[in-house]
C-alpha cells in the first residue's frame, strides 16, 4: 500500500524465477514508479540481472505477475519490450564484434531508404549519423561510428551498449552494470546521464556495484539477497554501511535478527548452490 501520487509504470508481483536447484528470484515484489531512479544492488549471484532479464522476456518467470501501466503483460523478449519503451543495457553488452558501431546501434531495426525511389537499401549514412549523435550528445564518447566494436576500448563498447538503449527513444531504460568498464570521466557521463533521463520524465533502473554512486544517483535503492528483496529504502534515508550491511547480511537494516539468522543458515545450505 503507498500514499504516493507518482503512477507505476512498472510492477512485479510475486515474481519466481528458478535455473535448475537455484532459486535466482523466489517471490519478488518490486515497483518501478513513473520518473524515479531505482537501483538493485546485492551480491554477485543475488539475482539482480535475472530480474532485468525477466522484465524484458528473455526469462519467462516461473509464477507471479508482471504489470506494465497498471496491465497485466507477458514480455515476449527484447524486443517487445522495446515497443513497451524499455531500452536495455545488458550486463554483457550483447555487441556483435563484426559489426561496426553503427550497425550494432541499429541491429535489428535498421533505417531502410528507397533508392530511386523503389529498392530498399539499409541507410548507413542515417545510421552513422545518428550513432555519432546518440554517443557524443549523450555520453560524450567520439568514436568512428564505421569502426567494428571488435577493435574498440571497454568503455567505448560499454557507451556502444548504453547508446543501443537509446536509439528507440525509451521512456523506461533498464541498465545492468553500465559503469563498470568506465574511466571516472566516463563514470560521470553516466551520472548525468541518468539525471538527465530522470530530468526529463523517464523512469531508470539502475544495478551497480559501486554504492556511492547508487546512493548519488538513485531516489530508492532495492536491496536483493539470494533472490529475494531484503528491503527497498529512500536513498537519501541510508548510508553506504547500511546498505552493506542489508547486501551481506540479508536483513533489514536494525533488524533484529537473532532467531531468524540460524533459519537463514539452513536456507542457504538447502536451497542455493554456490555462485562464483
Ligand atoms: N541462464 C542461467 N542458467 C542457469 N543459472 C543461471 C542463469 N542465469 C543466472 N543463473 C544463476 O542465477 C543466480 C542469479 O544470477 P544473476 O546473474 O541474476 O546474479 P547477479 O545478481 O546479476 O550477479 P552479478 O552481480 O555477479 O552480476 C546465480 O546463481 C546464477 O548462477
Ligand atoms: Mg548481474
């Protein structure tokens, strides 16, 4: 139940979501509300990019319910989330190293333009300047957009990643670990980024393991633990430690915890397997 007036665009209810003996979501329950910056962070194997593919189709969840404006959806994959208006970074970039910075821009939706009129030809002029606009404009990243992303840096194939989210226009962009290959000047076009994209009424999800900038760029931070929720808190109402302490001990901050952590022991022998 929640007083506030911001509409959700996102909801996950009792989502599961289980890979053999591994529980990688058991009953997630999670709002991404219009035009806020909400961030999932836990330990490695917590769950967190299970979630985000779950969102877009690539897992289909194994019980619950996922609503988008208030409607009950099934996401068939990427790109039917993309024509809901979600823009993905995935944690892996998913870039085809063969192609150029363009071309991995616009796979799969390639600009088409009629050569005289009749004959569709793909327009790599369009393409490259766009990716050239997409990458300078919003990340301030200059690369040749006819270079493969073979030979790029893992920054610049990381801003590759982030600028294929934005080629649709998003009002929702979904970006898992999309700081991690960053110099701290790229770290901070990031930063803006995502302010900008708040600015201007999108709503942003946000995993990163570096919990400073969680906390700077984030109005409410999930906190995921061996596939579950531990807490969802205002960003502004936590200190680094606090969240810490949530990610490792899987416990609410000030919880009191005594009886429930020799539970918890058994839980993580029986139920999950190790990740690495
Ligand atoms: N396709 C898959 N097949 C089998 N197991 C999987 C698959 N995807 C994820 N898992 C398992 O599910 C659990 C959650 O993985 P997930 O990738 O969501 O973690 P994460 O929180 O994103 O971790 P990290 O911080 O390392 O990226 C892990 O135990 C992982 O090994
Ligand atoms: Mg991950």
């Amino acid at each position: 139940m929640t007083t506030d007036s911001s509409h959700p665009r996102i909801e996950v209810e009792h989502v599961k979501k289980r890979f053999g003996t591994v529980e990688a979501l058991s009953d997630v329950s999670l709002t991404l509300k219009d035009n806020e910056v909400l961030s999932l962070v836990g330990d490695n194997g917590a769950g967190k990019s299970t979630f985000i593919k779950t969102l877009v189709g690539i897992h289909q969840p194994d019980g619950g319910e996922i609503r988008f404006d208030g409607e009950p959806v099934t996401i068939d994959g990427p790109k039917h989330a993309r024509k809901l208006g979600i823009g993905t970074v995935y944690q892996d970039l998913a870039l085809v190293d063969e192609l150029s910075v363009a071309e991995n821009l616009f796979l799969g939706r390639m600009p088409v333009k009629k050569v005289g009129g009749l004959v569709p030809v793909v327009d790599q002029e369009y393409m490259a300047e766009e990716a050239e606009r997409i990458l300078s404009e919003h990340l301030n990243i200059h690369v040749d957009p006819d270079t493969p992303v073979e030979f790029l840096s893992g920054g610049e194939r990381q801003a590759v990643a982030i600028g294929r989210a934005l080629v649709t226009d998003p009002d929702i962009v979904l970006l898992d670990e999309p700081t991690s290959a960053l110099s701290k000047a790229a770290v901070e076009h990031v930063e803006e980024l995502v302010q900008r994209l708040r600015d201007s009424g999108h709503s942003v999800i946000l995993i990163d393991h570096n919990l400073e900038e969680v906390l700077s760029m984030s109005d409410r931070v999930a906190v995921l633990f061996q596939g579950r929720i531990v807490d969802v808190v205002d960003a502004a109402d936590v200190t680094r430690d606090d969240v810490v302490s949530m990610m490792v001990s899987g416990h609410r901050a000030n919880e009191d915890t005594d009886d429930e952590l020799a539970g918890d022991e058994s839980d993580v022998s029986s139920s999950r397997s190790s990740t690495a």
